[in-house]
C-alpha cells in the first residue's frame, strides 16, 4: 500500500493582511528576487495552504516561500521568504495575529499577519517541519516530522522548546489538540496513538488497537472521544477518559485516510481508499449512510461550517463532490483539477472552498542534505462558490519543474515546457506570460525554437513532437513515429530539419514543412538524452544513456564516428557557435570540453557539488554556463576553464540552462517550479575565487 503525505489545513481565526506600499508597486514575478535575479517565472510549487476564516486570505507553503492571497480578487498580496528551501507547513493562530511556517531547513518562522514582517525564528526541531498545530489558547505551537517520531511543543510568546513528545517509532502522521487545549493526541505509522499533557508534554495514554498504520485522528467536539482511522480498514473510538476503545467501527475495505466530526459530536464521516465515504453514529456504532460515486480512492473529507455540507475529492480524476448531509445526495460536483486533489476547505462563512490538487508524486532527495522529500508536481489552488459550484478563481503557476527552457532568436520570448502538460511562453523582459500552448498528454520534456522564431517544437513524455507556430500560438502538426519518451529536440541551422532523441533509442529527422520523417538513426543501446547539430548543419551529435557520444552525417543519415574518451559519465551537450568546442556535463560533477572536430579533449572543469545536468555557451562562445543539482549557476571562460562566477537562488536541482541571444541574460529552470532570468551585464554573478 503506498502512503501519502497530506496537506494539513487549519481554519483559524485571521485579520485581513495589510501590504507594504512597494510591494503592491511590484509585480510579483519580481519579489524578493535572489542577487543579480531580474525576473522569477513561475511561483513554485504547492505544500501546504491555510484558510483564513474571515474569508479573506489564503496562506500557500511552497518551493520558494509563502505565497499570500487575497481571496476576494484572488490575487497575490505577499510573498515571505527566509527560509533555506521548501516551506512545508503553514497555520495561522486563533486569534489571527501569527502566522507559523515550517520547513526543510529544520526551522519554524513566525509572521506577523497584519504587517507581514518576520517576528521570531524557532530553531531545533531536528527534522523538516511537515505539520503544525496551533493550541486554541495560541500560547502553544506543535510541530512534527522526521522519521523518530517525535513532536515538539513550543511556547509562541519566547520562542522556546516547552517539551519533547517522545515514543512513536515511525512518523506522525496526525497531530491534533482536544477542543479545550489540553491535551495533545498523535496517530502514527507505528501502528499508534498516544496522547499527552499539553502544558507539561508528560505522557498520559498509549492507545493500542490497530493493526496497521495510523493515518488520520479527530476529537469530538467535546473533547470526549477520539477517532483514528488506519490501514486496517478500520475505525477506533477512543474514550478519553479511560483510554479504552468505545467502538470499533468496521465496513471500509481498504485504508481510513481522513475523518472529520459533524457539530453534533455524534457525527463522524470517513474517506477510503475503498472510494467510498461514510458517516457512523458514534453513538451506536452504525453506519448512516455510504456515499458513492467517486471512482478512486478518497482523500479529505470536510464539512461546512453550519455542517449541513461535506466536500470530498477524488485522488485521480481531479473531481470534487459537494454532499447534502442529511440525505446524501450530490448538490454539485467541481470540475476542474485533473488530478489528485490533495486537500480541500471550507472558509468560515462557508461560501467559498478551496482546494489544491497535485498531478503526480515522486520522491527525490534534496541536493543539500541527502534527505528524501516528497516533490509534488504541477500544483494548481482553485477557489470555488459553494452554492453554484462555479470556479470564482484559479491560483496557478504552481509548476512542478522546467526541465527545458530556451529564448526565442529575437530574445524577446522563453519558452519552457513542464510538468504540467503544457509548453508556456513568457515576455523575457517582464515575465509576463504570453501564451500556454495545450495538447501534450503528459509531460514537455523539450523544446526549441526555429532559427527564424516562427515555429517552436516540443517534445514529450507522450511519445511525440508537436510543431506549433509562435505567433498564433497554435498546433502546426504532431510529429509521431517515437515509440518511447521524447527527450531532446533541435532544429538544424537553416531550419529545415528537426533532429529528436527519444528513450526508444533512436534519433528521428523530420521535414520541418511536411512532418515527414526523413530518416531514423540507430546505434545507441539507450535513451537518447541529448542531441546538438553542428553550426554547419551536415553534422550532428548525439549523447546517450549508453555512456557514448556519437556524430552522425545529416546528408546520408549515416554514423560518423564515437567520441573517444571517457564520456561514460556525459549526460547533455552543447556547441560553441563556431563548431569548434563541444562540452559535456553530467555525473562526475564536473565539465568536459573537446576539439568537435578531433574530439581531442581541451580541458576538465571542476566546482560544482552535485550532477550537472545543463550547459550553453553564449553567443560570443566566450563563457560557458552549467546547472547543477546542487542548485546553483556557475560561469565559466570557455578558453581558460577558469570560474567566472556563481547564482545561487534556486530552492531545487537545476535542468535547464540558456542564453538570450544578445547575451546579456541567462534563463536557469529547476525543480523548485520556478525559472529565474539573471541580469549578465551588471555585476553579474559573484565571484567566489
């Protein structure tokens, strides 16, 4: 069974967030930019989001920062920074005054949510933030997250450690105060829940009963009984007082996921993998009813607050489902996230919900560190009008990665094809975003523009090239014969040919006129990561997972010769504008540069910590750029070798590097959801020599 880390929503109490009279003359693509940063594409990728219950704001945890809104006009009011990487978790208190954000730094901020200004730093908690809870008194701050399963306890008012809750041996999945603040229960892989002292962190409660993981836990809203749901299928109602099971409530057929407690405290609904949710009387211990309908396993479950509402979401299809709670039937069903919705909310007045889905989930660990963290891909918030079920807004921009980033030949647009199925166009100069160019059934991998600007292609995970012409922004052709992932694409000098390299091995030439495949190359025996044509045109290059470079003769279609040497380790490619000097970076964590033509090595470049999976040069040939999973940019002489500079700004591995053609900037693209412009011509990047 794979588990999933959730989204922890707080519905809390919160005055309306004033702005800074320059932030509101800045456009948010140019907010609290990194050094020598112009412009910031994108906004990350969604974590966390808390609701404010005045109705007013909305707290989004992502990559880069928290993202604050204003829900009435949905636009962006702030965008708070400070921590070193992802922000995980975001809550406000009860009484609206702070706002707490946890993240993989291992630290804890609080803002003032009035001013946005930093107010404190909490340090120590060992382990990234994953989760917080406020006590109602907000005198106490919990948090959790790492592996030994332990959660801490904070005081708000100094910003010290008032105890450690020590026990669990796997992670916390679940954390909640009782309604009166003075107990502290936590639901863990561990197959457990326990519950301790608020004020003092003594351990009061071992709570034994299930038989698998403990995923989600609710108090009744007169603290009385707790519920825990789990991977065996089951319900446990907990009494209090005792610590002894009330009820065992059984009929789901696969995982308890969430729970939520009705006003009339003998209400409690439950979301299953079984795709079905029901609501028991935990008075009786019987089931009111089952709803249907969903077509996959179910995530959050919420009711509205005047209860007579329950929002559930589907983890696949992207749907949500608004439900009468007194006769079960559908009111409305919310279309429009494509997938795997991870959370949903209801705003205090109960008129608008919010919600924030995820397209897919993989794990990747974190270049600085080592740790693993969950990387949640093409992230979009969208706020919906109960009554109607009509979208009122969409908070997008929330990409997983840019794995290809290029500038038009004019230098006036950038494209970069990402995770979400899409290709999107940019005004270099602003950050504007011009265009999003749709009909990808999965995600763009690569892209490149005609040497005249007229036509950008884009290769994809969905086995194909789709040919689209810029100006209209619309589908020219769709290239098919790839029988396997796309992973690079390039078009030959005059261009008339457009060279792709696929994980099916093969590197296709295709009639950029007709969309006729002119000829198939073959002779690697792996994916084709990288292909680059000379500035000639007759010759082009090839590197693949094979650990090979190989040149091909474009008249004939013919194999040339392999790249002697040691390119085992080469993963991506690129030419000086001259044809004279071809460098390669990848595993080794460091650059190779060689002769093109002789393929006599010129030099070894060495600096970055991690994978290099980016190079360009720019236009003169004179500097060479290189992106690194270590998150960083670095500059170097083509001719020397010698390290010119570094731009550190980036919260994730970087992909994707390029040169505007007038060479004055440099567009980077991470994993971190974001591509960031960076200024070439002022003090451009600090030296570190």
């Amino acid at each position: 069974m794979t588990t999933r880390r959730f989204l922890n929503l707080a519905i809390l109490f919160v005055s309306t967030l004033l702005l800074h009279s320059n932030t509101l003359a800045q456009d948010c693509n140019q907010w609290n930019l990194p050094k020598d940063a112009k412009v910031r594409l994108g906004k990350g990728r969604v974590l966390d989001i808390a609701h404010s219950p005045d109705g007013t704001q909305l707290a989004v945890a992502s990559t880069i920062g928290v993202w604050l809104y204003n829900l009435g006009t949905g636009a962006e009011t702030a965008l708070l920074t400070g921590h070193i990487g992802w922000v995980l978790s975001v809550t406000f208190s009860p009484d609206g005054k702070t706002l707490a954000s946890g993240g993989i730094d291992e630290t804890i901020r609080l803002w003032d949510a009035a001013t946005t200004q930093h107010k404190a730093t909490i340090s120590g908690h060992g382990h990234d933030v994953n989760s917080m809870a406020f006590s109602p008194d907000r005198k106490t701050l919990a948090s959790s997250g790492g592996h030994d399963g332990t959660i801490r306890l904070w005081d708000i008012e100094n910003g010290r450690l008032r105890a450690t809750l020590e026990g669990h041996g796997h992670d916390v999945s679940s954390v909640a105060f009782s309604p009166d603040g003075t107990k502290v229960a936590s639901g863990s892989w561990d197959e457990m829940v326990r519950v301790w002292d608020a004020a003092t962190g003594e351990h009061l409660q071992t709570l034994f009963g299930h038989q698998g993981a403990v995923y989600s836990i609710a108090f009744s809203a007169d603290g009385k009984t707790l519920a825990s749901g789990s991977e065996d299928d089951t319900i446990l109602c907990w009494d209090m007082d005792t610590g002894k099971v009330k009820l065992t409530l059984t009929g789901h057929t696969d995982s308890v996921f969430s729970l939520a407690f009705l006003t009339d405290e003998n209400t409690l609904a439950s979301g299953s993998w079984d795709n079905t949710i029901r609501f028991w009387n935990v008075a009786t211990g019987t089931i009111k009813m089952t709803l249907t309908g969903h077509g996959a396993a179910i995530f959050p479950v919420a009711f509205s607050p005047d209860g007579k509402t329950l929002a559930s979401s589907n983890s696949y299809d992207g749907t949500i489902r608004l439900w009468d709670v007194e006769t079960g039937e559908v009111r409305v069903t919310l279309e429009g996230h494509t997938h795997d919705v991870q959370s949903v909310v209801f705003s205090p007045e109960g008129n608008t919900l919010a919600s924030s889905s995820q397209d897919s989930m993989m794990w990747l660990g974190a270049a600085s560190t080592g740790k693993h963290n969950a990387t949640l891909l093409t992230s979009t918030i969208r706020l919906w009008e109960v009554t109607t079920g009509k979208q009122k807004a969409a908070l997008d921009r929330y990409i997983a990665r840019f794995p290809s980033v290029v500038f038009s030949p004019d230098g006036k647009t950038l494209a970069g094809g990402s995770d979400d199925y899409t290709i999107r166009l940019w005004e270099a100069d602003t950050g504007k975003q011009q265009a999003t160019l749709e009909g990808h059934m999965d995600w763009g991998t690569a892209v490149a523009f005609s040497p005249d600007g007229k036509t950008l292609a884009s290769g994809s995970d969905d086995y194909t090239i789709r040919l689209w012409e810029v100006e209209t922004e619309t589908l020219k052709i769709t290239l098919e014969g790839h029988t396997a992932e796309v992973n690079c694409v390039a078009f030959s000098p005059d261009g008339k040919t457009l060279a792709s390299g696929s994980w099916d091995r093969t590197i296709r030439l295709w009639d950029v006129d007709t969309g006729e495949q002119q000829a198939t190359l073959e002779g690697h025996t792996d994916q084709v990561t990288s292909v680059v044509f000379c500035p000639d045109g007759l010759t082009l290059l090839s590197r693949s997972q094979d650990h090979t470079i190989q040149f091909w003769e474009i008249i004939t279609a013919t194999h040339k010769v392999t790249l002697a040497g040691e390119t085992d380790w080469v993963t991506h490619l690129a030419c000086t504008p001259d044809g004279k000097t071809l460098a390669g970076g990848g595993y080794r964590h460091t650059i190779q540069l060689w002769e093109a033509d002789t393929g006599k090595q010129k030099a070894t470049i060495d600096g970055h910590a991690d994978y290099i999976f980016a190079v360009a040069f720019s236009p003169d040939g004179e500097t060479l750029a290189s992106g690194s999973w270590d998150r960083t940019i670095s500059l170097w002489d083509t001719n020397t070798g010698e390290h010119k500079g570094t731009f550190e700004g980036h919260t994730a591995r970087v992909h994707s590097v390029a040169f505007s053609p007038d060479g004055t900037t440099l567009a980077s693209g991470s994993e971190d959801g974001t591509t960031l412009l960076w200024q070439l011509t002022s003090p451009a990047a600090k030296s570190t020599e």
